[in-house]
C-alpha cells in the first residue's frame, strides 16, 4: 500500500501520542488506585480509633456515660460513614445508630455501595463490623462496634478526584493529539514539499530538459544531497546527451570527408576525366586506409568500453615495460628532434601487461604528436605507499582549459582541424582512461597552453 508522506508521518505522530498518553494513564491511574486505596484503608482505621478515643473519654469518674456528648459523637459520625453501637461493659446497649435512625444508616451503606459500584462493577464489597474495648484506668467499661462499608470505600469527593484526573487526561490527549497532528502538517509540508519538487525535476530530465529551474533550499541534509545529485545528473546526461550528438556529427563528419573525395576521384576515373593512374589510385587507397582506422578506433573502443574489461592480471616490472616502450618510439622522436628522457627504475605492479602497454603507447603517441619540433618529452615512475604513478610530460602545445574537461571523451579532439592532419580520431585517451579504471585506477591530466601537458596514470600496487 502505497501512502504519502504526510500520512506517514501523521499515523506516526499519532501512534506515539496516543501510545505515550495512553501509558501515562494508566500508569497513573494504577499508581493512584494502589496509593489511594492505602490511604482510604489506612484512614478508615485511624477514623475508627479516633472515634473509639473520643467516646472512651465520654465515660465519667461517676461510671456513667455523658449521653448527650455521645449522642452527638454518634450523629456526626454517621455522617462520616459510620455506623456506631456503643455497649456497656454487661453488653448494655448505651446508643444504636441503627436504632436512632436506620432509615440514614441504610441509605449510607447503600450510597456507598453505588459509589464502589461505579467506579468497579464487579466489585465484592459488604458491611463490615470491627469491635473495639472501650478502656478506663486500664478496665473495660465497655465497647464499640463500628459498621462501614468494607473492605473500604470511596467517599463523592474520593471519586470526583479520580474522574477530575482522569478528565485532566483525556483533555491532555487531545490537546497533545491537536498538537501532534500540527507538528506532522508542518513537518511533512516542509518534507514533503521540496520531494515534490525534485520528482517534478526528475520528470523534466526524463523528457530531456536539463535546465532545472528550481532551485530548492531546504535545511534538510538529505533533501538537500537529493536534489544536488539530482542536478548533477541533470548536468552530467546534458554533456552526455551532447557528446552523443557530437559523437554523431564526428563520425559522419569524419567519413565524409575520405568519402567525398573517393566517390570523386572515381567517378572522375570512371568517366575518363582522369586516368587511373597509381598516384590516384594510392591517394584512393590512402583514403580507404583513413577510413578502416576509424572503423578499426570504432571497434577498440566499444571492446575497451564495454560493460566489463577482461582484464589479463600479472605482476611485472612497469619500469622495464616502459623502457621497452620508449625503445620503439625512438626512432620516431629522433626523426621529429625531440629529446624523451626517462630514468628506469624498478617497479613491479600487478596488472594487465598487455593493457598497459595499450595505455602507455597511447600517452606516448601523443605526447609525440602533440610536441612540435625541438621539444621535450619525460617520462618518470613514482610510487608510494600502495599507489604507483606513471608520469608523461610534454613540452608541446598544450590543450585548453576549456577542452581539457573532454579530452577523455570518444571522439573529442581539442583542435579539430589541426588534429586531423595528426591522424588522431579522438579515442586513444578514452581508452587508456577506461584501462586505468579497469586496474582501480585513474589518469589525471595538468596542461597549460603552449608550454605543455602531463598526464598521470595513477594505479593501485
Ligand atoms: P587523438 O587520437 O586525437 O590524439 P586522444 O584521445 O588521444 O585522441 O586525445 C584527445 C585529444 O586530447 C587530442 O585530440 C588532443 O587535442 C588532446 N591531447 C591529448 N594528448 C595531448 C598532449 N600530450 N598535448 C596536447 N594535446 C593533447
């Protein structure tokens, strides 16, 4: 079941208050109750003696009884809930509130019994007689029964304090309700509100309009993360949506050209404007050769790009590998008059030989292309402690700030014009960089306009 946001948080906030306030209260109506019935039990007690004092003091140094003080002694009590029997000490009856008035005596028990009964239904309460010896100078002269409702009960204001608090509760639990659902509006809008927005930004690049136009400040950390990573991948399908297009234009772009001029040399060849001779003849074939290293580029590419490179792991000494490299190159730097130093030194790594030297003949190829007459090239390995990095420096034409971004794009030539008479199609760095990220690595580059460019192939040991 799907539910906003909102409602989530609702439900929540409401859960908690209700479960909060429901545990208070009947934690303190148990504390209450347990307390409260103590005391009621522990008061009837103290009632008792208070009233059997009282009447022990109303027997005279005479032996008679003053009657008129227990008459009212007995009246008040019964008032209180009291049902009094005073005896002499022959078992006379001295007063009898039953006798004085027990039409009252009844109605008492019976108030009481309503009153236990509406707080307990259940409840097992009766009329209970507790007998006390009525003491002078250390003799009985005689007793009193004392007649409640019992085990114990609850006077009217008893109850009202239990149902006043009770009342309290159930005011607070709405009250902390209200609240609870206030807070989860508020915060659920302000959740709520800038999700909304950055779904809306979501939609809009799926329909491929990466110009977001909301710009959402929220306190929120993660709502904040969201919507960053949601404009960085608005602004990273924008430059691949672009290089896409690019990669489109270039390709056809490229075999126009070696088209063009093929479809017109022979045409011309056909309809006898020019002789076939082997000069066309190898300018067609020149041409065809132009365009198979594209296919040929087209093809690496996809097999370095695709979704996982095999990769052919050994541990092997990098600086030998790369000295054997520059031994290769040589001839070609001498002929262009660039001097390439490089010092070997020891340096094993584990990694795919095969592709490093891929990677190495690419960074090389370019330095060696991109590195006018007279320049210099050098070549370094440096490692710490679990990182190893191949350095190759030029002192060529060095490549723009603004195009240095791409370069390890397919295709992407800084100088399209100027680079296309190198015989660069654009691919040579996008593959050394998926080799170095194949082996848990990464190629840096620093680069400065007519002064040079350096790359780092930085690898793990
Ligand atoms: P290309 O086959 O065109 O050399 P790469 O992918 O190897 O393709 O390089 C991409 C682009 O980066 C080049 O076209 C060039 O503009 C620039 N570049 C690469 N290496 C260098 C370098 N050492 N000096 C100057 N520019 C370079």
């Amino acid at each position: 079941m799907t539910m906003s946001l909102r409602t989530k948080l609702s439900l929540a906030f409401v859960l908690i208050t209700v479960t909060l306030v429901l545990s208070i209260g009947v934690l303190a109506n148990f504390l209450l109750e347990k307390n409260f019935r103590e005391y009621v039990i522990e008061n009837q007690k103290k009632k008792n003696t208070e009233v059997v004092m009282r009447i022990s003091q109303q027997y005279t140094d005479s032996n008679k009884w003053r009657m008129d003080v227990i008459e009212a002694i007995g009246i008040s009590s019964l008032e209180e809930g009291l049902i009094l029997k005073i005896k002499g000490s022959q078992g006379d009856v001295i007063w009898d509130a039953t006798q004085h008035n027990s039409g009252l005596c009844q109605q008492m028990i019976y108030h009481m019994a309503r009153n236990m009964m509406s707080r307990y239904p259940n409840w097992q309460g009766g009329y209970v007689v507790d007998e006390y010896p009525v003491m002078r100078k250390l003799t009985q002269v005689g007793s009193v029964e004392i007649g409640y409702y019992g085990p114990f009960y609850f006077t009217d204001s008893d109850l009202h304090f239990i149902n006043d608090l009770n009342i309290a509760l159930l005011w607070i639990t709405l009250f902390a309700l209200t609240i609870s659902l206030l807070f989860a509006a508020v915060i659920s809008k302000k959740l709520s509100l800038p999700i909304t927005r950055v779904i809306h930004d979501a939609q809009m690049i799926a329909k491929g309009d990466y110009t977001l136009k909301s710009a959402e400040r929220s306190n929120t950390k993660e709502i904040r993360d969201l919507t960053a990573a949601v404009k960085d991948l608005a602004k990273t399908l924008e430059v691949q949506e672009n290089l896409r297009k690019r990669l489109t234009a270039d390709v056809a772009h490229e075999l126009r050209t070696p088209m063009t001029t093929l479809q017109s040399h022979i045409e011309a060849m056909v309809d006898g404007i020019w002789k076939p001779t082997v000069e066309r003849l190898k300018s067609c074939h020149e041409e065809i050769i132009r365009v198979n290293k594209m296919i040929g580029d087209l093809h690496l590419l996809a097999k370095f790009e695709g979704e996982q490179l095999p990769l052919n792991q050994s541990t092997f000494d990098v600086g030998d590998m790369i000295h054997s490299i520059i031994i290769n190159f040589q001839g070609q730097f001498r002929n262009k008059g660039i001097n390439i130093e490089y010092t070997q030194r020891k340096q094993m790594i584990h990694a795919d030989p095969d592709k490093m030297r891929q990677v190495l003949v690419n960074l090389l190829s370019n330095a060696l292309k991109y590195t006018p007459k007279e320049g210099k090239v050098f070549v370094d390995v440096e490692s710490n402690k679990d990182m190893v990095e191949i350095i190759v420096k030029d002192t060529g034409q060095g490549i723009g700030q603004e195009d240095l971004p791409y370069i390890f794009e397919r295709f992407y030539r800084a100088d399209k014009s100027r680079n296309r008479m190198t015989g660069g199609s654009g691919v040579g760095l996008t593959i050394a960089k998926a080799i170095a990220e194949a082996h848990g690595g990464r190629i840096e580059v620093k680069s400065e306009m007519n002064i040079g460019t350096e790359f780092k192939v930085i690898l793990p040991k």
